[in-house]
C-alpha cells in the first residue's frame, strides 16, 4: 500500500476510534451500563486484534512482500485483502468506543464517595490509572516495536492480541466482584427538552431572586444527586418557569408536556455542561501544543548525535525519544500521589491538595515553558548542527511529561467529577473527543503556518523537511505563544467557573443505585 494511502487509512481510523468514544459513552449511560459496554468492547477488540495477526500471518491476507531494489512497482492489497484489514478495524473501533469512555468511570465506581477515604481512592486512582497507561505505552513504543521490526511483523501483532485475551478473560473472571451501576436514560433528550422549553420561553421576564418560582418538584433519582440552583445562565432557567399553559400530571411532580417545563434539576444538569464546554476548549488547545511538539521531536532527533557515548556505535532510534516523556509521568505520578499530595492537603485543607482547576493550570503553564525550552533547544541545534548530543532534547520532554501528569490527569478526573453523574461515561469521552478535535486543529496549524511562511523567492517555510533550512525554532515560539494565550483564557475560565454541588452539600455521588451482585457499599 502507498505511504500516502496508508497514512490517510491510520489517520482515519485514529479519528473514528476517538469519535466512537461518544457513541459508546450514550449507549454505556442510556441503556447498558458501564459493565457490560466495557465486556463488549473487550471482546471486539481481542476480535479486531485476531484478526490483525491473521492478516500478518498468512499469506494470503496481505501483499506479497515488496523489494524497492528490484525497481519493481509494488503490488497493492487486493479488494478481499483490504477487507479483512478493514474488518479487524471496525472491531477495533468498537472495542475503543466501548472500552475507552468507561474503564475510568468503572474504576471509580468500586471506590464509595459517602467516605472521605473513597474520595481519596478516586484521586488516587486517576493517578495510577495514567501510571499504568504510561507503562503501557512504553512497551508499545519498545518492546512490541522492536518485535514488529527486528523479529517478525506477526509475532509483534500476536503478542499484544495475546495480552487482549488475557486482559478480556481477567476482566470478566472478576464479574462477581464488582460494583456496577445501573443506565438511568438518556440524557440528552433532557437536555433537549430543557433548550426547546427556554426558547419558547425567551420572551418571558424573570426578575431577580425568581428562583424560588421555578418548578423544583421533589427529586426522585437515586443515580443523580440533587444540584443547588446557580445563577449562571439564567436564561435557561425560563425553561422552569411555569405559566398557566404548562399543566401538570395527577400526582403534581411531572409536566404534562416535558418540552413545554422543566424541573430545576433538569436545567442545572444543562449548566453543568455548559460551564464544562469552555473548560474543555482550553484543554483542547493544550493538546494540540503538545502535540506539536510530540510530531517535531522526531525530526529533531534525526539530526543530532544519538550514539550513548563518544565510543560507541549505537544510536537511539528517534521514535524512542517519547520515553522520556513517558519516564517522566511514570517518575512523577508515584512521587504526587504518595508525598506531593498529602504536604498540600496539611497546607491546604482540601483532599486533593489543590484543586482540580489548579492542577489542570499547573499543566497549562508548564506547556508554555515547555515550547520556550524547546524553542531554545532548536536554536541551539540549528546553530550546532548534527553534532549536537541528543541529551539536549531531554529537558523538554521531561517537562512535556511533567505537563501531561498536571494537565491531562487533572482533566480527566474534573471531567468525571463536574459531569451530571448520569453522563460518566460522556465524561470520559470528552478527554477523547477533544484529542480527536486537537489532532485535526494541529493539522490545520501546519498547514496555516506552512503556507503562512512560504517565500515567494523560493526559499523554504518555517517547517521545511530539512529542519536546517526551516525555523522550527520560531514554529516552537509561536506555539509558545499560543499557549500562553491559552493559559490567561483558561484563568479566566477558571475564576468563573462554579463547581458543582448538591442541594444538601452532599457529595455529587452520595447515592448510586446499585445492580444486584456480591460487593456493595
């Protein structure tokens, strides 16, 4: 298959795993349930992982190999081989849709949020959860890429099929153990009725301190903790406001037309998502600035000294500079959770040590000394040329990951905990979604910045292919600087946001309705 092709065919694929999250986040919390949406998606993607050896493996599923000094044009898959990668594709894109929305809203549920102990369980569980994800990746990009290039293309598909397997069969060995909660419905079709019944509503007047008007029947779900009334986005509140129109049923605590009144609780669960939204376009930005910088290192890394030592022979390859910032996370992680944390919650009184708004810009910031330092390192290296020892691009990676261990941790468990708890599973698919918007917004970024600083003397852009002839160095400010401006909209984001909280100062999640099975709180 043509480079091009194929790059096109993983780039798709990347996307539609992302996007999937969010379909298997609204079937997960509408009508399966976080269990048994995690079991199909292990399945399928032991499934899409069998059939991916296959294709490796025999012969007839895949090219025959192809030798560019034969000068021979290489022959491309057939119509049937494509398929079977195609197949093994779709049950991968279903194992992700599944899996990646709600192993984290999983792992949390087995912690119990009435005890201050399960509150700590759950931050600490983020945590290790990104430790362990970090570990992961650090085989992939050693072990099963050392076993794809040096030993056998299948035996580096037929390892991490195996590790599948046995991930799915421990998986569900541990059925009876587990704490599961049950789907209350969808809730976007709340959210819906709560949009409709304010725009018919726009023209009415609400005055100051009309909450005490709004309809606010008794609450009756045991998933979705009662929320307090906030004055923010008080023309949504309309929604709630009752006119003579808008009747009621027999027993008084249900609308008879939902799309016509909703209840408080139905319009503060819709203000939740929205203080989220811009809380979630800065970490959208955050993600592609790493991201660049994730896509240039290599490059970097091609064109410095990358033997160990002046005597030696062997140079590290340039895709294995990602471990350092991976080493990072995996060094830091244990480091926060274990000694970090506990000094700032004696200094701060709050069981996290700060709070998750803080932590999410302790990454933001770090994002922007990170380009600078990049910025820095490139200049150096454009000046030094190939001589430079690759040990000057550890610092920035080491700062990419300590970023990462702020930021994006920070981001996934504010996702978790300010989310409507009968949308924990969407909350995990927004970290996706915004990787999946971030990867297409840093493309558009090269492409901008390509055309932008094109001559028209014929001399090359800012990112040339030959990193010598660009100024890379600059693409790395200007990133800088486009984090920097990330970093003071989402203070201001920060300094506006209201956390969310119930009506009792209870916690979000003091009462979950349990499925029947051996372990309850």
């Amino acid at each position: 298959m043509p480079s091009v092709k194929a790059a096109t065919l993983l780039n798709v694929f990347s996307g539609t795993s992302n996007l999937a999250t969010v379909f298997g986040a609204y079937i997960s919390d509408t009508y399966l349930g976080r269990y048994t949406t995690i079991t199909v998606g292990t399945v399928s993607s032991f499934i899409g992982m069998l059939i991916l050896t296959l294709t490796a493996a025999l012969h007839s599923l895949h090219p025959r190999t192809c030798s560019s000094s034969k000068g021979k044009q290489c022959q491309g898959p057939t119509d049937s081989q494509l398929a079977a990668l195609l197949v093994s594709f779709f049950f991968l894109v279903v194992g992700a849709g599944g899996i990646r929305p709600c192993n984290l809203a999983f792992g949390a549920d087995q912690f119990d949020p009435r005890t201050a102990d399960g509150r700590r369980g759950i931050a600490s569980f983020f945590n290790w959860y990104y430790f362990t994800f970090t570990i992961a990746i650090m085989i992939s990009a050693t072990v099963i890429i050392y076993l794809q290039s040096n030993v056998n293309w299948a035996l580096g598909l037929a390892v991490p099929a195996a590790l599948m397997g046995l991930s799915c069969a421990v998986f569900i060995m541990g059925t009876r153990l587990y704490v599961r909660v049950r789907p209350e419905g969808s809730p976007f079709t709340s959210f819906a009725q709560v949009l409709v019944a304010a725009t018919r509503k726009r023209q009415l007047l609400q005055a100051r301190g009309a909450e005490a008007e709004l309809f606010d029947p008794p609450h009756r779900s045991k998933l979705v903790s009662k929320l307090a009334y906030t004055d923010q986005f008080t023309c949504l509140d309309k929604a709630a406001m009752r006119t003579p129109e808008d009747l009621l049923c027999a027993d008084g605590k249900m609308p008879v037309h939902p799309w016509r009144l909703c209840t408080v609780q139905q319009v503060e669960e819709v203000k939740c998502l929205a203080r989220i939204i811009p809380v979630w376009s800065a970490g959208i930005v955050y993600s592609v600035v790493l991201t660049q910088l994730g896509t240039y290192v290599v490059l970097q890394a091609a064109q410095t000294d990358r033997r160990i030592s002046n005597s030696s022979s062997f140079e590290i390859p340039q895709g294995s500079f990602i471990i350092f910032q991976m080493l990072a996370l995996t060094l830091w992680i244990p480091m926060y959770d274990r000694f970090v944390v506990p000094a700032l919650r004696r200094f701060t009184g709050r069981e996290g040590g700060i709070t998750l708004l803080q932590r999410i810009g302790v990454g933001l910031a770090l994002s922007v000394v990170t380009m600078l330092v990049s910025a820095a390192v490139e200049r150096r290296r454009r000046r030094i040329g190939s001589l430079m020892p690759w040990f000057w691009l550890v610092p920035q990676q080491l700062l990419a990951g300590l970023s990462e261990a702020f930021g994006a941790i920070g981001q996934i468990e504010f996702y978790y905990r300010q989310f409507p708890e009968n949308m924990r599973s969407v909350a995990g698919a927004v970290s996706f979604l915004g990787i999946a918007v971030a990867s297409y917004a840093s493309g558009l970024m090269v492409t901008v910045v390509h055309r932008a600083t094109r001559r028209r003397d014929g001399r090359p852009d800012w990112l040339a292919q030959d990193l010598n002839e660009g100024r890379v160095d600059l693409f790395y400010l200007v990133t800088a600087a486009i984090a920097a401006v990330n970093l003071v909209y989402f203070v201001a984001c920060a300094r506006w946001y209201k956390f969310k909280k119930s009506s009792d100062d209870a916690h979000a999640s003091d009462d979950l309705e349990l499925d029947e099975s051996p372990k309850k709180w």
